[in-house]
C-alpha cells in the first residue's frame, strides 16, 4: 500500500467544528492553541474544506497556521466541492480562492468531495477529474484523493475507473460499521481490495458517541477513558486506516485526544468488548429498522422524506443527551420534506418497503414527538 512520509502520525486535526465567538467568527486565540498542542505532540494532518464553516475554517487555517509555521510543519488537506459549482468554468476560480484563503502555493491532499453515484455526475458533468489531475500535473496538488459516501459498489467502479486516486476518506466508527444505511464495513473493505490508504471521518459519529445515553456512557467511562477515546482508537486500529480525523472545537477536547493519540495503542479484547455491547445497547433501544434505501420517497404525494425522518427518531432514542440539536436538526429537513403529520396515509410507501415496516403508524410516532 501507498505510504505518505510527510504524514507523521495517524490522527489529524478535522477543522469544520472551530469554536466560533458571539460575532460568529472563528475564536481563533483558541485555534492558535489547539494548533501549538497538536504540532507539539508530533501530529501535523489538518483537514478543511470550503463549506466548512461557510469558508471561515479555510481562513482560520491561514491565520492560525499557515501564518505561524513553515509549510514543511504540517500537511494541508483541502476538498473540490463540486455541489457549490455549476459550471465547469468555475472549477479553477474556485481552486484558486481556496489556495488564496488558505494562504498556500499548493495543498498536500486535495479530495473530490463527498463523492457518490449522484455526484460523480457532477464531477464528470464539470471535468473535475481532469482539472484536478492538471493541478497535480502542476504541482498545486501533491495528492489526489476523494471523501466518499455511498454504497460500496459505486466505490468499486470508482477506484477502478479513477487510478489517479491516492486516498479515500470514509465515514466509518463502531456504531455505522454493520449500519446497512452507511454499510462502513462494506466500503472498507473495498478499499482493501483496491489497497488504498483510508483516512476516516466521523469516527465519533458527529460527536454521537462521545454524548450517548447513560448506560451506554457508563460501559466505556468504567474502563477509564473518555467515550470518545474509545471510538476514535477503535476506528484507528484497523489495518489500511493511515489517517483518522477528529473534528475537535476546544483545547479540552484537543488535549483529551492527543492523551491517547501521541502513542496510539489499538483497542485491547476488554476494550472490543465493551464497543460491542455499547453497540448493542444502542441498537436495542426500539429503534425503526428502516435501511434508508428510500424506494418509498418518490411516489409519496405529501413529499415526506420518511427515512431521514425516522433516523431523526431513532437518533433522540439513542443519543438522550444530544434531544436539542436532534431537535433542530429534524426542523431542517422539514425545509425541504413534509412533516410526519402531513401524511394523508395513502399506503403506497408501505406497499413498497422491502421491510415490510408500517410506515403510516411509525410517522404517528414520529409526529408524536416531534411535533407535539
Ligand atoms: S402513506 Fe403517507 S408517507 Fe406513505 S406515501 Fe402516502 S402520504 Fe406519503
Ligand atoms: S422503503 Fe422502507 S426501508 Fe426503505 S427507506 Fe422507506 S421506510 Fe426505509
């Protein structure tokens, strides 16, 4: 398999969850010191994207780092997010503000970002493989790579298809690892086959798995470490994962990490066990086994988005402690879905679902506590 010497060490610094002020502008007395701690501890892989904070994260980059160290001290990763673009013309401006933002001649690792079915379109549609191999050609990119979210035989096609590609970034923690809806286990391993290096996203699970129920908490606080601690080791410890990113707000959670990064030690068979029956526990928790395969969304004449608005009650199940922003988030998918109530209950959705689930009484469940 490929190896980056520039990269030192296995975890790098995910920069979309900055600590913001109450101007809503990146704190960045408190990103100047995250970014000291974790080039102090030897670690030297930073993460952004232009989307990332509405490209405040590209900035606090160039301030808080590029500003303040030679570019040999650190690897820069950065994303061509094809969804902000509609036209092929606008690949090289966009590139070209992102080098500006960030205040660099070149980025280490430049990703196709959350590449898919649907937005390998896009992609091909705007040539994007085709500038991004010219910015290689020219040295602005020193290694092509793609986040990738979708079912591992699109995968397949795509590193077949796409040799060019060094590196592929996946959603992948213990809880999504046999998650039929993510199928991390499945895209993992075609990684393997092609043996081409992972760098892993959302070993938390945005933050999921370190704000769990209390049961659930208590099994992996009682071994010692924080939750946290438990899920990023477990991600890190499979074989092909050279880089696994955290996307860290404050120092407390910086200096938390680098506690159990700097001399990373895989997770042991008490400490697999335990994973095991956290997952356990959280998948027990009366959730709606819907595999968000969403053959019932087309033909539904209310618009309802019923696998995502299921996910939303299955989440308030199994992350008690996180109901607020589980809450906010079910408002934003209501910008583009009907609410659960609005079903007229129709039946075509449930004559669909391979799952057999009832559809109709399961959105009564879902108005009832979410709209109530
Ligand atoms: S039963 Fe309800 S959710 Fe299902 S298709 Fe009809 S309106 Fe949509
Ligand atoms: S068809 Fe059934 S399993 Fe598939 S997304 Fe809809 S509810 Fe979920």
């Amino acid at each position: 398999m490929k190896q980056f010497p520039e990269v030192k060490k296995n975890f790098g610094f995910g920069c979309m969850r900055l600590l913001m002020t109450e101007q809503n502008e990146v704190d960045l007395d408190n990103f100047k010191t995250m970014v000291d701690r974790f080039l102090a501890a030897g670690f030297n892989y930073f993460d952004t994207a232009h989307p990332y904070i509405d490209g405040k994260s590209e900035l606090a980059i160039r301030e808080g780092l590029v500003k303040r160290y030679p570019r040999e001290a650190y690897v820069l990763a950065n994303k061509l997010s094809a969804f902000r673009l509609e036209r092929e013309d606008e690949v090289d401006p966009f590139f070209e503000t992102q080098l500006e933002a960030c205040g660099v001649d070149y980025f280490d690792f430049y990703l196709l970002h959350a590449n898919s079915e649907e937005e390998d379109k896009k992609f091909r549609q705007i040539n994007a493989y085709e500038h991004v191999k010219r910015f290689y050609e020219q040295g602005r990119i020193r290694h092509i790579a793609m986040s990738f979210h979708d079912k591992p035989e699109v995968l397949d096609r795509l590193l077949t298809e796409h040799p060019e590609i060094e590196a592929v970034q996946i959603q992948f923690n213990y809880l999504d690892y046999e998650n039929p809806d993510v199928q991390s286990r499945g895209v993992y391993e075609v990684c393997r086959k092609h043996d081409i290096p992972i760098i892993v996203m959302e070993p938390v699970k945005g933050g999921s798995l370190a704000m769990m129920n209390d049961e659930a908490t208590r099994v992996l606080t009682d071994l010692g470490g924080s939750p946290a601690s438990y899920a990023i080791r477990y991600a890190a410890g499979f074989d092909g994962i050279f880089m696994t990113l955290s996307g860290m707000t404050d120092v407390k959670q910086m200096d938390d990490n680098l506690s159990y990064m700097t001399d990373f030690v895989p997770l042991n068979e008490t400490e697999q066990a335990a994973i095991q029956s956290v997952v356990k526990i959280l998948r027990g928790q009366n959730v709606i086994p819907c595999t968000a395969c969403r053959y019932c969304t087309d033909g539904c004449p209310m618009n309802i988005d019923i696998p995502t608005l299921f996910k939303r009650k299955n989440e308030l199940v199994q992350f008690t402690q996180q109901e607020a922003m589980i809450r906010r988030r079910y408002e934003n998918v209501l910008k583009r879905s009907g609410k659960a109530s609005d079903c007229i209950e129709c039946g075509q959705c449930e004559d669909i679902c391979p799952q057999k689930l009832p559809i109709r009484d399961l959105l009564k469940e879902v108005a009832a506590v979410f709209e109530a």
